[in-house]
C-alpha cells in the first residue's frame, strides 16, 4: 500500500489512536508495523495471513514482531 503512511495521518488526526484492524501481511505489512507504531503510535496492527505462514520463524512479520517484542519489553 503505498498511501500507508498517508491514511495513517488522516486516521491519528484531532488526537485520535491509531488502530489498524487490516492491513497486507508479508513484506509490506512487516515494514509498515514500524511505522504505524513507530511513526503514528499505534495501539496495534493486525496484519492478514499470518494463520497462513508456512514457516513463522523465518517470516518477515514475525521477525518484525520480535524486534518490536525486544524493543518495547525490554525492560520488563
């Protein structure tokens, strides 16, 4: 989706959070976890397919998953 961050903007305006319900799983939806948290502080993301990923540990969602895991729990 190349309008990502775009629609993120319009969906945080007047201080609302951001929650994406749906989005594209594999590379695209890997990269834009980053930044729908990162950039528009989401409150989650959801992306589809990944009841469908044939090897989750090598998978790009689930590896953007566990940096975000590392990052944000870091100190708990």
């Amino acid at each position: 989706m190349p309008e990502f961050e775009e629609r993120c903007e319009k969906f945080t305006q007047r201080g609302n959070p951001l929650f994406i319900p749906e989005m594209p799983g594999g590379d695209d939806g890997a990269r834009n976890v980053f930044v729908a948290i990162g950039s528009h502080n989401a409150i989650g993301v959801s992306p589809f397919g990944i009841d469908r990923i044939q090897n989750p540990k090598e998978s790009s969602i689930s590896k953007s998953y566990g940096i975000l895991k590392e990052t944000l729990f870091a100190n708990s």
